[in-house]
C-alpha cells in the first residue's frame, strides 16, 4: 500500500510531507515558529503551506516545467505555497532550514509590498533574510568581476534565466546590494526603506527618503565597493590556482631533471675520483722506480792513490 502524505501545522503554518519526512518537517516547523520575523518587514500573517517533497522526481513533478532544474525550492506568493525537497535531496540542496528560511522571506517580502520589488531585491532580500554568506565564494572566485566590471542592479535580472552559473552569480551580487542598503542605516537597517516604498511606490524615492541617497548614487558605490573587494580576491584566486597548476605539471619535470643532474654530477665526480686515484698512483710509481734506477755518485777526485 502507497504511504499517503501526513499534515504538520502550528500558527500560520502547515507543512506536507510523506511519513519518511515527517520528522523533518516537524523540526522545519519549530525553526519556522522560532524565527518568524524577516528583516525591516512586519511580522507576517499570512498562511504558508510548505510541501516537503521525498526525492527529485517528485519535487520536479510538484513545481512543473517551468521551475530550473538545479533549483531546491520554489516559492509561489501569489497561493503561499512552497515545494522543498526532503532528506533525499542531494547535498547541492544545501541546509534545509536555510532553504526554508530563503523562501518564507520571498513570501514576505510579497505580502508587504506586493509585485514592487524587482526579481534581483527578491531574491536578494531573501538570501540576505536567510544569512547565506556561502554566496560570497561565487563572487570571490569570478575572474570575469575585475575584467569586466559589476553589472548594473536592473540588468541582474537576466543573471537568472541564463543558467545555474550565472544564476549563482546573480544570487551573490544580488545579495551583496540588499546587504549594502541595509547597511545605509545601521540603527533601523531596512524598516524605513520599506515603509517608503510602499507609499511611494518608488525605490528611487525609498532610498532619498529613507537615506538621502538616490539609486543611482548608491549603485555606483556599491559597484566599486563590491569590484574592489570581490574582484581584488578573484584574481587572487585566479593567480593562485595558476601557480598550483604550474607546480602540478612542471613541478614533476623539474624533479626528474634534477635528481638526472644529480645522477650525472655524482657519475662525474666518481670518475674524478678514479682519475685523481690514477694519476696519483702513476706520480708515486714514477718517483719509486726512478729512485731504484739513479747511478750512485763518484767519490771525490780522480780516484788514484797520493803519490802515484
């Protein structure tokens, strides 16, 4: 007999999941219940039905075709539902409370301010809700960021239709900016940004009001600031990476010849060696029978007797 799908609620919540995921559905619920504000936005009301899924297939099943085939959850605001895999899923899916985490602040986001966030502050504001600093490896590894330069915020939004890489790359730089405008006003972070957006309508205008900076200023900061710190450190990692390889494949090459060049000048000092031994033995040879050879001297005069 099939296992059917258990419900676990509590507050505004409501997790489905098969029998084999129910205790980590329960424990998603408790770290949901503890952690149910998101930075700068009111506590949310709204209901949220999370659907915990038992493996990959049945994950793609539930989202459709249209959701990437990397993604580990998928948030849709507009129904507060979301699909998440379960304890099957592989270790790409990352922790899955800061999954959940990630997608409950989408659905936050979207009951405070509706369809006014663009696609990069969404996913950078849940990402940033979600402290997945993880992310930053991306940036620190991307070469192309000191070559090329920082992409302007409205064209991050193609990042995320242009595969798993560049998706990953919109996921960090995204991040990075809702980090930097939370940082604009250390003592109230995003609560006022927000507060004006909603009435104005305008990020332009949130962000003169709530920091007395326009958009385009902030963006061209954040552009430096992020090209500097993430760029400087690409191509370190860049350089870095270089000169391993280097080592990997000349490092061997230079091994061999030295222990060669080892070999050859211990061969030629050997044959030093006999040839010193040689020329020694023929020097003292020489002086040997030289010496056996020599006549003896005459004594003196002519050899007659005194008187003769």
């Amino acid at each position: 007999m099939r296992a059917r799908p258990v419900e676990v609620d509590s507050g505004r919540f409501t997790f489905v999941a098969f029998p084999r995921d129910a205790a980590l559905a329960r424990s998603l619920l408790g770290d949901a219940l503890g952690r149910d504000t998101f930075p700068g936005l009111p506590r949310p009301r709204a209901h949220a039905r999370i659907l915990v899924t038992p493996d990959a297939l049945h994950f793609h099943d539930a989202i459709g075709p249209t959701a990437p085939e990397w993604g580990a959850a998928i948030a849709t605001p507009e129904n507060g539902r979301i699909v998440m895999q379960g304890s099957r899923a592989s270790s790409a899916a990352g922790d899955p409370r800061e999954t959940l985490r990630h997608e409950l602040a989408h659905l936050a986001l979207h009951e405070a301010l509706g369809d006014l966030p663009p696609r990069w502050f969404d996913e950078g504001y849940a990402s940033y809700a979600a402290a997945e600093m993880a992310r930053d490896d991306v940036l620190a590894t991307n070469v192309a960021l000191a070559f090329t330069g920082i992409p302007p915020l409205d064209s991050l939004d193609a990042l995320f239709q242009g595969g798993e890489a560049r998706a990953q790359t919109g996921y960090a730089l995204a991040r990075t900016a809702v980090a930097a405008i939370a940082a604009l006003d250390r003592e109230r972070g995003l609560a006022l940004f927000f507060r004006y957006w909603r009435e104005t309508g305008s990020m332009d205008q949130a962000m003169r009001r709530a920091y007395g900076v326009t958009e385009a200023s902030f963006e061209t900061q954040w552009k430096a600031r992020t090209r500097r710190r993430y760029g400087a450190l690409a191509l370190f990692a860049d350089v870095s990476f270089a000169a391993l390889l280097f080592l990997a494949v000349v490092g061997p090459l230079w091994l061999m010849r030295r222990q060669r060049d080892r070999r050859r000048l211990a061969t030629m000092r050997a044959a030093d060696e006999v040839q010193e031994r040689r020329e020694r033995e023929d020097v003292l040879q020489a002086l040997l029978y030289g010496q056996a050879e020599t006549p003896s001297a005459p004594p003196p005069g002519d050899g007659t007797k005194p008187g003769e």
